[in-house]
C-alpha cells in the first residue's frame, strides 16, 4: 500500500508515469470486462475457476492501483481478493465476493 506514495514520490504521476497510467486505465476497462464475465460464472457450476481469476485480477489491480495514485481501487481490490481467498477456504459466503466484486466494479467506473 505504501508502494504508490513512495514512486509518487519521486516520479510525478502526471509527468513521467502519464503514459504507463493512461495503459493502467485501458488496464481497468479489460479488468472489468473480465470480472464482470466472472461474476457471470459465479453464479453457474464453473464458481472454482471463476473465483480464482477474480483473485487473481484483484491480487493484480491491488498491487498496481496505488502507483497510479488509485488507492481506492488498490482498497477494492484488495478487498475482493481477501473475499475470493476467503471463499475458497471455505471461510465466507459468496454474497461476500459478489459484494466486494460489484464495490470494485463501481470504483473502476468512476476512478
């Protein structure tokens, strides 16, 4: 989490890191796109696999969104990752992904 603020830092966004956030962005849309077509999946005998490409975009976008300066994506994301985790260990509900899948989904809508 404290990885964005530090590159931040350093390189301003707006300058030198525009070009790789404008690709971050393009990033979000085809992120989304996938979750969506996984929450799809969620609902169908296929839920194994779907949870763990959610956990993997996730795990991703939780890693990439504060270099960008989109903590509240880095936030979402990292959330539903823990919620996929969490669901196929058997520790929590599907409600739970479907939950924190649709709060991320609304955060890369409006970043």
């Amino acid at each position: 989490m404290l990885l964005g603020a530090e590159v931040r830092r350093y390189v301003a966004v707006e300058g030198f890191l525009s070009p790789a956030r404008e690709g971050f962005l393009q990033r979000l849309k085809a992120d989304a796109c996938a979750l969506s077509d996984c929450r799809l999946r969620l609902t169908q005998t296929q839920s194994e696999p779907a949870l763990m490409r959610i956990n993997q975009i996730a795990h991703s976008l939780a890693g990439a969104g504060g270099i960008y300066g989109f903590a509240g994506i880095t936030c979402a994301s990292a959330a539903l990752s823990a919620a996929a985790e969490n669901n196929l260990a058997g520790r929590a509900k599907p409600i739970e992904v479907e939950r924190a899948l649709n709060r991320l989904l609304e955060r890369i809508a409006s970043p």
